[in-house]
C-alpha cells in the first residue's frame, strides 16, 4: 500500500507486468482466480498466509528518501588502509553506460553466444588485461573476489601436480589477513595442511626459509603475495626455484595496478597469478562486488575454475566469442568440477576492462606512479620525523613504526584519513588514484612531520622494475576520446540481448524486473566509497542496510539468523554445509559425511559438497520428476549415521511443489541428518511458505534472483545464508570485523558482508513491495507459468506437473519427442527464438533435451503472448520438417539465428528469405544478432583466450585458427543453457 497523501501509483504495479484484465488472466491459467491457482498448486501442508512481518511498502519517492537517510549515516573518509581495497575512479563514462546501463546490467551470462557477442568481447578485453599484467597465458573472465580467487588457485594446484594427501601448502605471512582466513576455511574440510612461511623483511629472500617451513613434509604449492601486504616489494625467484624443488607450483596474489612497474609474476616462474582488479574503477563498495581474476601458464587452462571466453567461429566461417572448455564447469561435471563457481563478476569485469580501454598502459602506468610517488613521500616525511620505515622497497604502501599507532589513527582521521594499525607500534599507509597532496599532508601531520616536496624519489620496483610492454592491443589504444569510447561501449551493448530488449524465460534464473529505483543507490559515494575495513562508525548506514536484509529475509524465510556474506549462491551453498559439517562436529559427530543430492539439482550442490569435505550420494527421481522416497529411504538406511545432509531444492529443479517435502525433511532429521534447502526457487514462495517452518535447516537465496540484483551479464550475485537457531553459532566469521571474530566457521568472502555495496537493492525492493507487493509477486510468477504452460497445450508437452497439473513458477517444456521425429534439437529452438526476438529458455537442464521457461511476475500479458506465438509458429516449422517439406539441415530452425548479412547476397535456402529473417510476428525494430551460429567445439579445438588482432574481427579471412596458439585435445562440446 502506497501512502494515501501522495498520488503516486504503487510500486508493485509497476513491477508486475501489465495485465489488462485479470480475471482472462486467471481463466488463461484454468482458474476462476489467482488464488484458487496457487491453492491447487502449493500443497496446503506447508502454506503458512499470515501477512509477512515486514514494514509496509513505501513507494519509490518516500523509499529513496529513507535509504537516503541512511546513506547520511556513513561518513566517507579517505581510504589508506590499503589491505586489497583502494580508491579509484570509475570513470564517468563507464558508470553510466556500463554501470547504469540496463544494456549491460540486465544480460544474463553469455551462454548463448549469438546474442552476447558485446560482453563476450568486453570479457576477452578482460582477460587480455589480466594475461598482459601477470604475463601468464590464459586468464578467465572472473573469480569472485582476490582471497577465494586464492583458495581457488590452492585446489587448482593441488590437481595440477597430482599430490598426495599428506601434501602441505605454504602460506606466504605477509598474504592479506583476510586471505590467510579463506584459504583455511577452505582447505580444512578438504585435510589440506596450510603451512605459514615467513620470507623475513629481506628485499631478495633465499629460498632457505621454503625449506625451514616444510621440515621435510611434500608440499604441493605455495601461494605468495606481490606487493606483501605491509607494503614491502620482494624478489621472489629464489622462493619460486626453492618450492618448485620441493615438488610445488607458485601461485602469487598480485595487484594488477603494481604490476604496470614491476617485473610480473608470470617473468619470474609464478605458474598462476590471481588477485582483485577492484582498484581498476570499481567502487570498493564496503567490500564488494568487485572482479578476482585468474591466469595461469599455458597448461593448466583445462583445470582453471570459472568461465573463460575464447575465439571461434560463426556458420559463415566469421570470428565469433563464446565461452571456452565449459565441460570444466559444475553444470556438466557436477562433484568432478573444478570448483562450485556459477555467478561471477562479469559487470564488474567489463567495468575493470573498460578502465584500461579508457586509460590505456600509459595511463595506468601514471595512475600508479602516482600512488607510488604520494607513498614515497609519506615515507620521506615519516623518516623526517624520526621514525622508522620498516618497508625498504615499496609500491603504494609503507609500515611505520611509531610510538603509539592509536594516536596517529586518530590524528589522521583528524585530517580526513583512515590509516591502518598494524599493532600497538606500527601504522601502515597505502595511497591511490585518489590520494591528493592534502591527504600526504594530513598524513604527515599525524606523523608530528612537514610533508616534503617529494623531488628525488626512488623509481618503484628497483631491480624489479618491469621492463616488458603490456596491452599492445588496439582495443587499449583507440578509445581516448569519450566520444570515442562511447561508442564503443554503445556499439557492444548493441550487440547483446538483454531484458532491456526483451523477455528472457531462463528457468531457474529468475530474470525479474531490475527497478530503475532498486538501482540508483548503488553509485551514491556514501555507499560505495567505503572501505570494508574502515571503523564500524564510519559505515553506519550500510550496516543498517545489512541489518534490515538480515531481519527481514529471516522473516520471509521463516529462519533464525541470516548472514549476507557469500558473494554468490554457490559461495552460500558453501558456507551453509559447512555450518551443517560445523554443527556434526561440535556434537562430535565427526562421521557425518554423506551429502545426498538427488539427480536433478543444480551442479553447484554436488560441486559445493565435495568443497565441504562431504562424499556426494545421488537420489534418484521418480516419474513424475519427484525426490524418489523409497530411494531416499534406502539410501538414508545404507549411509546410518554417515548421514550427513540432504540438499533438496524447493519448488524443485522440475518446476513442481513436491508434496512430500516435510516427509522427505523429516526422514532425514530421523536419520540424524541436516536438511540443505536450496533456495534460488524461492520466487515461487515468498509469501506463501516459509523453508524454516516446513522443515529445512539451512537454505541460501539469490539475491540476483528473487530479490531484484540483476545478473550483470554473469554476476554479481549474493547469496545470503539464512539458518535456524541451532546453525546460527556456525555462520561464517570474518577475523577483522570484530563482531563476526569469534565465530567457530571462518569466513567464505574476503569482506566480513560480501558484495554490501549492492545490498541496497534487495533493500529497496523490500521496502518499496512491502509484505502483500511481496505475495503478489510470487503468485503471479506462478499464475505466469502456469498461463505460458497452458497456452503452449497442443504445441509443446510440459515435461512434469503436480497433483493438479499445473505448475509452479517454471515449467520443462519438452523437445525430445521432435528430435526423434525431425531431428530438431533444443539448440535449433533456442536460437530460432532468438530470430523473433527472444532469449532462449534454459537449455537440456535439468533434463537433456528439454527447455525450462521461467516468464517470471514482470513480463506483461502481451509479452507472454508474444512468446507463446513464437513457439507455437517455431512448432509449425518443425511439423513442416517432418512433414519433409523441409530436411532440418536446411530449414529456418537450423540455420537460426538469421543476420541481417543474411537479407542481402545469394539465396539458396529452400525457405522464403523474409520467412528466415522475419518470422512472424517480428517486425522492422526487431533484434538482429550480429553473428550466425557459432560452433563452440571449433574453439575448443583452436583455444584463443586474448585478444586477437583487431583485424580478425570481421575479416572472414583472418580466421581464428590462423592465430590459434593452443591445442586442446579431447574436449567434447557441450553446450548448457
Ligand atoms: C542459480 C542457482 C544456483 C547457483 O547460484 P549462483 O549464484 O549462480 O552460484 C544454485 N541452485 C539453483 C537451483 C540455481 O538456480
């Protein structure tokens, strides 16, 4: 309910689609009402209706003017903490026609590269950066932030050399804090030893101290960081040749703006890179999102987590980019992946690209001098003052020693300036793109010096310093006009499809409305010049807006505790198992291993258990796509007290509200087991039942799903936590946000609330839905399913229904029956969908074959209308295939998507060319992709991960094998989604 003294109209009604006439809408469903649809579809065992226990919608003027207040409770002081998180400036340009742009920020992740080719190459603009900085060979598109982006490089190297058990990994002492507390949150449920290695101050360390630390144990690794956090700038070859003797491979945390002057790790025998790019124009945000990234020297690419985007070809012999060796990912391989990543950080990525296409290597070489220069004078002044610089070769951040740090924080907060205290005696001091001469000063007060003019100072790196060029591609070099770079970014998001153009029913992936509203405060400074480690006083307003989310998402889900920390849903999926793993424990139930998953969940669940230390055990389905119970239960008798948990997915991956679910909960807490909910369907719920009440124990959401963060193309995402009471000891800490300390479970993200700068849009979707906006949603998420379904009756099967044959908040519409009859696939559907102007469903998941559309609550009556004409007209052309007036090779379906190069030139096709490129129902504004069907395994075959020539693109000559530099043999294509 809006408030009755404004004349605005409420916001629910502009974020449910437009519908007419409601009740046609209904009879459209089979139902006289809504309510009568959502009474036969959720089983009344678990409906709990009572009104949520949320403050009432506000609407968008009143809303804004809230969260305003709270920004007003931040206070934003200049960051020199330093400790991974700096101060940069996203260039205007690029906020607001990346950043602000639905264009960019609505895309889903470019799994059908016919419509991605913008972000695909803006990706690859990415990687070109982060391979050209390391000088390593193949970068992938993003990690999740720079210390799980570590532990990600620990597992990756204990694959890579194939160790035994007993195999340690050395940890360098000058890691970032919150890195060290990651990788042993990560390595402990997987008996991985961490083995502190302490280097000493030594500019140059031998490799004496690799030796010491091991004490005779094998080792499988090492992961040491450049700059070490106190600042200090070390040659770490001898340490590289001294692990690599012992049988271990290098993987070095670095700061890609660092390495613009000093020698990169890939020059000096690291085998992996990994690290932050935020500092490239991404606001810290209180700690996120920004982009981690990975690279790796040529012949681990095969064992690199995440997603990585390559060069291969389109139907017409063009270049064309699409993502590279997904057999890798957890969506095909499940508990054999290479890690649980799904959602990255692609928006934050093409932003962190797109920073370098702006400044190009000159700029960023300046914008680092610069921090290396205000630094150097920090120092000069604090050895002025008498005291001791303990760092003698530096990039951007010095530790001094001083009588009493406290007073110097003080002072220099004083002065605008948040310092770090290392302890009692030493303060550490980082500077940036944004530090300004007022700030050394400040900084030179709170030292008791004068700053000095800062002539003759040392050039940064020494001996280290870099000699190797880097970003010699075009793209780094042509775009330094903003009118230039404008139209760059405007010709690659005109490239894309995203729900700026359109509906896009990705199953499961809830591709809901992104509120113009929802979105404005993530760019305001009070929230996102934070720096996640600055005083808790400092950040009252954002840890309001954490505070609110926590309460209000534990009353929509009917669970105790809430914690915002994981950076994604399978980062929560993570840390919820080990909260159930924590739990076995403290009851000394060490036993407990067993995760059961049934077939038809999310890869992430199966990956995520084996990164929890638990051995996955399949339940099957039945029939009617149901959790099989005699299965479960037998599988429950087999595993006794191993039983661990069930992870169960709620309105299943099948589309349907299981009846049994509190049958199915309660078998698995008889058993002694915990019940993982996963809960990314949870826009099927909200409001009408609560996973807390009806039975599970641990459930994590997507926020970049039901809560309104748009998917960015690939991420971000956050996936909160949410747990009942007897969890609640086990949610994960953070060692340098005193109030999570404690916790027995450390931390799973690098900043103690994740990805906090955008958790103003969860909070503004709240506040401006309130508790019946929120119901109305979800039940006309359900009524749009279950109208698509109906409308589809006669054309497409719907794979699985419930007891009274609808659905729930998606639907499997089934393509199996025409492959056999037609030899149609649900590639030839999906891409034929994209010549009327569709993205594609979700493809062969969870079933092969098959295409799962989830219309969600925000598409309007004519849009659903639109879609459903699409694919009753795209069924027609497979009945002309079998009827044989067509051979599939040849007809409209396959030879989908149409260019607009296909209007013109020779003809030869056996269909009507203005049948081929404008289907029915399109008409002259229609979206054209830029390229035909692209063939992923050729890419596979001929992997290109860099920027090719600028000249490849568009020059059919130039195909990419001519520039092909790897070889990867044995990858079989698969294409999901
Ligand atoms: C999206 C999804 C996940 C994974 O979430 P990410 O944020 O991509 O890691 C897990 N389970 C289900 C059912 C999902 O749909």
């Amino acid at each position: 309910m809006t408030s009755s003294d404004t004349p605005r109209t409420a916001f629910v009604d502009r974020h449910l689609g437009h519908v007419p006439d409601v009740d046609a809408f209904a009879a459209g469903t089979g139902f006289d009402d809504l309510e009568a649809l959502v009474d036969a579809t959720v089983p009344a065992g678990i409906r709990q209706d009572e009104p949520l226990d949320l403050p009432p919608a506000l609407d968008e003027e009143d809303a804004l003017a809230e969260l305003r207040g709270l920004a007003a409770r931040n206070r934003v002081v200049q960051p020199m903490i330093g400790l991974g998180y700096h101060g940069t400036v996203t260039p205007p340009v690029v906020r607001r026609n990346v950043l602000q742009d639905p264009a960019w920020y609505t895309a889903y992740t470019p799994y059908q590269p016919e419509i991605s080719q913008g972000r695909l190459e803006a990706l690859l603009t990415f990687q070109t950066v982060v391979t050209d900085l390391t000088g390593l060979d193949v970068a992938n598109a993003s990690l999740l932030d720079e210390p799980t982006a570590a532990a990600e490089a620990m597992t990756l190297l204990r694959r890579a050399t194939r160790a035994g058990d007993d195999a340690v990994f050395l940890v360098d002492t000058d890691v970032l804090p919150q890195t060290r507390a990651v990788l042993q949150t990560r390595a402990e449920p997987l008996g991985i030893g961490l083995v502190d290695l302490d280097l000493g101050a030594d500019e140059d360390p031998d490799g004496d101290a690799v030796a010491a630390a091991l004490d005779g144990r094998p080792v499988f690794g090492a992961l040491l960081q450049y700059p070490g956090a106190s600042g200090q700038v070390r040659d770490l070859r001898a340490v590289v040749a001294a692990v690599d003797a012992a049988g271990g491979k290098v993987a070095v945390a670095a700061d890609p703006l660092a390495l613009t002057l000093l020698t990169p790790p890939g020059e000096w025998g690291a085998d992996v890179a990994v690290g932050s790019m935020q500092r490239f124009g991404v606001p810290m945000g209180y700690g996120g999102p920004h982009a981690g990234y990975m690279a790796v020297r040529d012949g681990l690419q095969r064992l690199l987590p995440g997603r990585l985007v390559g060069v291969s070809k389109d139907s017409a012999g063009n270049p064309a980019l699409r993502l590279a060796l997904q057999t890798r990912e957890q969506h095909i391989r499940r508990e054999k992946a290479t890690s649980n990543i799904c959602t990255a950080q692609v928006l934050l990525a093409v932003i962190a690209g797109m920073y370098a296409v702006w400044h190009g290597p000159e700029g960023l070489r300046r914008i680092a001098q610069h921090a290396h220069r205000q630094v150097s004078r920090v120092a000069a002044a604090a050895r002025a003052a008498g005291h001791d610089v303990v760092t003698t070769r530096h990039f951007d951040t010095v530790t001094i020693t001083v009588p009493d740090a406290d007073a110097v924080l003080a002072r220099a907060l004083e002065g605008g300036v948040n310092l770090r205290r290392v302890d009692d005696t030493r303060v550490a001091v980082t500077a940036d793109e944004t530090t300004r001469d007022a700030h050394v000063d400040a900084v030179a007060r709170a030292l008791g010096a004068e700053a000095p003019a800062g002539d003759d100072l040392p050039a940064a790196g020494g001996p280290l310093a870099r000699t190797s060029g880097y970003l010699g591609n075009e793209v780094f070099h042509r775009y330094r006009s903003e009118t230039g770079l404008l139209r760059y970014l405007r010709r690659l998001a005109d490239m894309d499809f995203a729900l700026d153009r359109g509906m896009i029913p990705l199953g499961s992936c809830t591709m809901k409305l992104n509120a113009t509203t929802e979105m404005e405060s993530i760019t305001w400074s009070e929230f996102a010049d934070l720096h996640p480690f600055a005083p808790a006083d400092q950040a009252a307003g954002t840890r309001q807006v954490v505070a609110d989310l926590e309460r209000w998402l534990a009353e929509v889900t009917g669970y105790d505790a809430v914690s915002v920390q994981p950076n994604s849903g399978a980062q929560g999926e993570l840390a919820g198992l080990l909260a159930i793993r924590g739990y076995h424990r403290s009851r000394g139930d060490e036993q407990r291993d067993v995760c059961l998953i049934p077939a038809s969940a999310h890869g992430t669940n199966a990956a995520s258990a084996v990164m929890a230390g638990l051995r996955v055990v399949v339940v099957a389905c039945d029939e009617a796509g149901n959790v099989d119970v005699d299965d479960l239960r037998t599988k429950i008798e087999q595993h006794g007290d191993r039983l661990g948990a069930l992870m169960i997915t709620y309105p299943s991956t099948h589309g349907v509200f299981e009846e049994a679910v509190r049958e199915i909960c309660a078998a698995v807490h008889d058993a002694g087991g915990q019940v993982y909910l996963d809960g990314a369907n949870l826009n099927a719920l909200v409001g009408l039942a609560r996973p807390g009440r009806f039975g599970a124990d641990v459930s994590h959401l997507n926020l970049h799903k039901t809560f309104c963060i748009p998917h960015g193309g690939g991420g971000p995402g956050v996936g909160p936590i949410g747990v009942r009471q007897h969890l609640a000891e086990f949610l994960p800490g953070h060692p340098l946000e005193p109030s999570l300390a404690g916790n027995v479970v450390g931390p799973v993200s690098g900043a103690p609330y994740g990805s906090a700068g955008i958790l103003t849009i969860p909070w503004t979707y709240v506040r401006t839905m309130g508790p019946d906006g929120l119901r109305r949603a979800t039940v006309r998420a359900i009524a749009a399913a279950n109208y698509v379904a109906r409308r589809l009756q006669g054309s497409w099967d719907v794979l699985y229904t419930g007891r009274n044959g609808t659905v729930a908040h998606e639907c499997i519409l089934d393509v199996r029956p025409l492959a056999k009859a037609a030899g149609i696939t649900v590639d030839d559907v999906a891409k034929r969908l994209v010549d009327h102007g569709f993205h594609a469903p979700t493809m062969s998941w969870p079933v092969t074959g098959t295409l799962m559309v989830e219309p969600t609550e925000s598409e309007d009556l004519a849009e659903l209308d639109r879609f459903c004409d699409a694919m009753i007209e795209i069924r027609a052309e497979v009945d002309r295939v079998v009827a044989g007036e067509w051979i599939v090779a040849e007809s409209p379906l396959r030879r989908a998507p149409h260019t607009a190069e296909d209007l013109v030139g020779e003809w030869d096709r056996p269909y009507d060319r203005r049948l081929g490129v404008y289907p029915a129902g399109t008409t002259r504004g229609k979206y054209w992709p830029p390229v035909g069907r692209v063939d992923g395994a050729f890419g596979d075959r001929n992997l290109v991960c860099a920027c090719p020539p600028v000249s490849a693109f568009g020059e059919p000559e130039a195909a990419p094998d001519e520039v092909s530099v790897v070889e990867v043999a044995g990858e079989e294509p698969a294409l999901v989604r």
